[in-house]
C-alpha cells in the first residue's frame, strides 16, 4: 500500500525537520527473525538513486550512548538505496533510519523486548532538532542524542510513502497494524499521555474500530479477545449484539467487520473472473471501425462508435439499466477512431474523419481529410464542434498531460499510396482554446498510439503499419525531452496495429499487436505473433517477453478484477475468414499470459473494458457487420 507524498505534504518538498510518528500495532513473537517495515518513505527519482550508488564510502562508525537500551549507527552500502525515511521492528529491537546530507543512511536503534508478544501497544517516536525519543505505552521516555540532528532539508520531491513495506516484498509487516499518525512540529506523545488505555491510545483510528475489545498485558483482561469475536461463516447477521465481531467469508475470501447495524468490510473481496455473459447485442446503422467509451460527469457512461458508413454518421450512447441506449448522432464521414479526453473538468471528443467514406474513392486520388475535435456542453447536453484539423485517413488519436500541458497526438496513415509521411503532435493554447501544431514525427503507415509514463519519464509509442513496400518496419518509443519526444528504442513489427502499456505490480509491459507479415509475391500471413516487452530497469530498454499467435490482430485491452489480470485480444482475420474467436488471456506470474476464455467475433476491430455500479464489462464493435456486442464478467 503506498501514495505519493505529495498527497500528504502537497505544498513542501522538504519533510519537517521536528515530527512525532504515532503507532499502535500487534505483533506475535512466532517469528523472530523477521525485520518487517512499519513504513517507509522511498525516493522514486531514478537520477538520486544512481548519484548516491555511485557514492563509495567505507565509513561504518558505532557509537553507544549513555543507555544500554539505544544505539546510534552509521548504515554500510549494503543497507544503501532510494530509502529517505523508514520504521522497521525486528523482535527486541525498533529502527528508526533516515538519509543524512551526504547521502548516507543513519540507524537509531531502540530496545524493545515487550512489543512482540501479541498484544495491542502504542508508541511515539519524537523526533527534534537534538534528539529522538521512543515513548512506548506513555511509560518513560528512552532518548538517543544523534551525533548530527535530523536534516533540516530532506527532499522528499517524487518520493512514494509505502505502508507496511519498503516497497519490496522482503520486509513485509507481519502483525496488526491499527494506526499510523504523522505528527508535524509537536509532540505527540504529550498529546496522547496520560491516557487510561495508554496501549489502545487513538488519534486517527476510524469510529467503527473505536469500539473493538482489547486484550491488555499478561494477566490483566481488559475485554474480550478479538481473535474470539471472528466468526467463520457463508452468511452472519449484524447487530447491536455483534458489533466490534468480525466475519471471515469463505467463499469471498473476505473479512468483515460489525458496525452495529451492518457488515464493513474490512479487506476487499477478492474478484475473481467466474464466467462472460452476452448482455446485449447493438443493431448499428454500419460497420464500426472503432469504441471509445467513457465517463461524463452527471451523465454516466458513455460510449462513442466510429461508423464506416457518414449516414446517418457516427453515435454516442449512453448506459442504462436496459444496456446502452442510443444519445447523440454525430455527422461523421468514414469514422476510423474517437478519442475522449479531459481538460480540467471538461470532457472533449476528437473523431478522425476519413474523405467521403473509406475505400469508396481511388488509392491514387490525395485524402483531404478533417478530423473535428468536439466539447461537451453541460447546458445543452450534449457534444458541440469546437476545432477543425486537417489528417491525412488518421487511423488514432491520443491525449496525454505533461507538466500540466495538454497534449494531442494523430496518427497518419497515408496520402494516396505514400505511407512515409509525419505524424503530428498538438498542444492547446489556453488562451486561444484551441489545438496547435507542436511538433512533426516521421511514420510509415501510423496505426496508433501508445502514451504513458514510467516515474518521471514520459513515452510516446507508434505502432508502424507500412512503408510502402513491406509490412516489417520499426515501430518507434518516443522519450520526452526538452519540451519534445526524442526517439528512445526503436523495435521490429509486423504491420502493428496497437500498442498496449500495463503494470503488475512493479513491472511495465507493452504489448503489440502484429496485423500481418508479407511473403513470397506480396501475399499476406495473417497467423503470426504478437508480442509483449518488459520494461528492463537495468538495460533501459524494453526487452521480449511472450509471444503469442494472433490473427491479423488490431487490438489489445488490458483490465483487472481484482487481484487478476487479463489481456483480450481481437482477432480480425484468419486469411480466410472474418469469423473467427478472439481470446481472452489471464496473467498466470511465470507463465505468462495463458489462455482461458474464447470470445466469438466477426472482423473485431476493437475491444472496451469498463465497470459501472460494481459490475465489469467488455464490448467489441465489427469493421465487417453492422453490429456490436457487450459482455458483463461474472465473478466470485
């Protein structure tokens, strides 16, 4: 569990120099060899990470102070790395570690024999400009008088606060952790003692675990122990009777908690994808090349279909109990793609236009292409042309925020039979309200676009379709610099059509969606592999993960039910028919992405994943029927 510290310290990119730390947790001494993190505060900017690694010291200085119950040490380089701020308990002692001017990290360490023996304690951590002092159960104070004081200036600019970790899986938190206060610029603990449950002391416990029973030091029952009040069970009732229980679920694998009227819970169910259900099937007026759907402030969901055919043009639908119900028709002229995007609190919609209709005119004659960018009128209700920009038969659109500085990026395709030609990049004038040019990126063949941003790194991927000749070509990652994406990797694909970014956990992917390869006298193989990449920290680079064969694919979406993730895939063409199965993949850890459910489309051309009022949902819309469909994911 962690958030960036700029939610909790949003105007300062220094931590305050004098702070109390206030915790109140369980620990069970069953494992005395664990080191486990009550929090830590961890430096995400990678260029502070390799100036302090390529720092090299030998100092390894121990001093004790005048009580045998704390020490002061200076940390080695094997205890060195992005830490800024850390809380970490072992069985008898507590470790209070910090990074010094010079980047090396400095150890407090407290004796603590009593806290592991499974019963609820409070303690505070004071923290001065002279010294640090531990307060357990508001008992005597133990001081440690440090050789320097704690830095007047830690930056914490681009740091994560992590809860019961480090950020890694070693040193995970082992016991019952019930708050876990920052106290700037006073004392805590002479805001907490003398207090009658000094070992249940509360400053930010939430109401309904005000309540919860309690078991005090050996001997001396103070309450019912709360291990008594779960109960294990399909079904429990919730009352006056019951409040402060707990409820274990079984089946949901989840944990509740009695309020007194009913269930909180207090870990989330675990959802996992049982079976997909087809919910409802949409008469469209043309084949649809292209979903967007998206969410309107005061309207709900929303979803806007690319139509082929310009009449009656494309539509905008609005989700219902009924399912999706037609909104708003948009005049459009061979609709290939909808891109919403946000600027503050308005919503826009930019369609990418394409001539009179697709390939209803000859390769050879040149496109005059407009795509139109539309704004969301809260008092009419509806979207209303705001900007014109001429495209040449743009396959994607793509909207992005950098440095608080909106951005939109076209995909070109082609002019008649000329697919080398500059994708464009867009940047609105707040002044003027409007999209301008920014910047020319040479393409061949541009089928889509992939923005995203790893730590403070920002990258723009284009999918290459062809160069005129051949569908194998370099498919670009764009790194932002200097107000401007510079080229950063660039990577060998097969007509790709979509470029898919995902985390899992701490890792990054990309996956690509390969249409076709070109053989022998210019005839297509439609069964080939599409590929994932992983982000590789160390290489800097994106390097192969799995491949896995598709079928003239045009897209992927990735989306997650709880701890589960998924990628489906459309297959669009198998070199000899347009109805075919695209699949649904499940991220399996060391497998990969394995297999498991197979969806019947016909020329799928895009897939949508959304949720709405707890439920989850995919949709695909048919470049070859007029018809579109919507799937609910049902799970346990």
């Amino acid at each position: 569990m962690s958030f960036p510290s700029s939610e909790l310290l949003p105007d300062c990119h220094l931590f305050p120099h004098e702070f109390s730390i206030v915790v109140t947790l369980s620990i069970s001494h069953k494992d005395p060899q664990r080191n486990d993190y009550i929090f830590s505060l961890m430096d995400t900017n990678s260029s502070d990470r390799a100036r302090i690694k390529k720092q090299k010291s030998n100092i390894f200085k121990t001093s004790q102070t005048t009580t045998k119950d704390t020490q002061e040490r200076q940390v080695p380089s094997l205890d060195r790395g992005p830490l800024l701020l850390g809380l970490r308990y072992s069985r008898r002692r507590l470790h209070f570690l910090y990074r010094e001017p010079h980047g090396q990290v400095k150890r407090l360490v407290f004796r603590t024999a009593g806290l592991a023996d499974n019963h609820w304690h409070t303690f505070v951590l004071n923290v001065k400009s002279s010294s640090v002092t531990l307060t357990v159960d508001c008992n005597l104070p133990v001081e440690i008088v440090p050789s320097e004081p704690f830095p007047s200036e830690l930056n914490i600019h681009e740091s994560r606060f992590y809860v019961g970790s480090r950020g890694r899986w070693k040193g995970l938190f082992s016991g019952l952790l019930r708050q876990l206060v920052l106290v700037p610029g006073r004392d805590g603990a002479a805001h907490m003692c003398p207090s009658p449950e000094p070992q249940l002391t509360a400053l930010s416990v939430p109401p309904t675990l005000l309540d919860l029973p309690n078991t005090g030091r050996e001997g001396e029952e103070t309450g019912t122990r709360h291990e008594s009040g779960i109960s294990v069970g399909l079904d429990r009732p919730c009352s006056e009777h019951t409040q402060g229980q707990l409820w274990f679920n079984p089946l949901k694998k989840a944990l509740y908690l009695c309020d007194g009227s009913h269930w909180v819970t207090m870990l989330q169910d675990h959802h996992r994808l049982d079976y997909i259900l087809e919910h409802q099937i949409l008469t469209t007026t043309s084949e649809t090349n292209d979903i967007e759907v998206f969410q309107v402030a005061g309207m709900g969901v929303m979803a806007a279909l690319a139509h082929r055919s310009s009449a009656p043009g494309s539509t905008v639908y609005l989700w219902t109990r009924e399912g999706f119900q037609i909104y708003q028709n948009i005049s459009t002229h061979g609709a290939l793609a909808w891109r919403h995007f946000k600027i503050g609190k308005k919503s826009y919609l930019v369609v990418s236009n394409f001539g009179a209709g697709g390939g209803d005119r000859s390769d050879l004659e040149p496109e005059i292409d407009f795509s139109v960018i539309y704004k969301w009128s809260r008092k009419r209700r509806r979207f209303v042309r705001l900007q014109t920009l001429q495209t040449h038969c743009a396959r994607d659109w793509e909207a992005f925020t950098i440095n608080q500085q909106h951005y939109l990026a076209v995909a070109n395709h082609r002019i008649g039979n000329n697919h080398t030609i500059d994708s464009l990049i867009y940047k609105w004038n707040r002044l003027a309200k409007a999209f301008e040019l920014h910047q020319r990126l040479p393409t061949s063949g541009a089928y889509d676009w992939e923005f995203f941003s790893v730590g403070p790194y920002h990258f723009l991927v284009v999918a290459n379709a062809f160069d005129g000749v051949t569908t194998s070509v370099d498919s670009v990652i764009y790194v932002w610099v200097n107000e401007a994406f510079q080229v950063f990797q660039t990577i060998k694909t097969y007509c790709a059509t979509d470029w898919e970014m995902f985390q899992i956990g701490g890792r990054v992917f990309l996956v690509v969606a390969n249409g076709h390869r070109l053989v022998g006298s210019g005839q297509g193989r439609y069964a080939i592999n599409s590929t994932i990449y992983e982000l590789d920290l160390h290489a800097r680079m994106f390097v192969r993960f799995q491949d896995i064969t598709t079928y003239s694919a045009v897209d992927w979406e990735f989306f997650s039910l709880g701890e589960q993730y998924f990628l489906v895939v459309a297959n669009s063409f198998s070199g000899e028919t347009y109805s075919l199965n695209s699949v649904l993949y499940r991220w399996q850890g060391y497998e990969g992405f394995v297999p498991v459910h197979f969806l019947p489309t016909i020329g799928c051309s895009d897939w949508e994943f959304f949720t709405w009022k707890g439920e989850s949902y995919l949709m695909y819309s048919s470049a070859k029927a007029p018809l579109s469909k919507v799937f609910k994911l049902k799970t346990y």
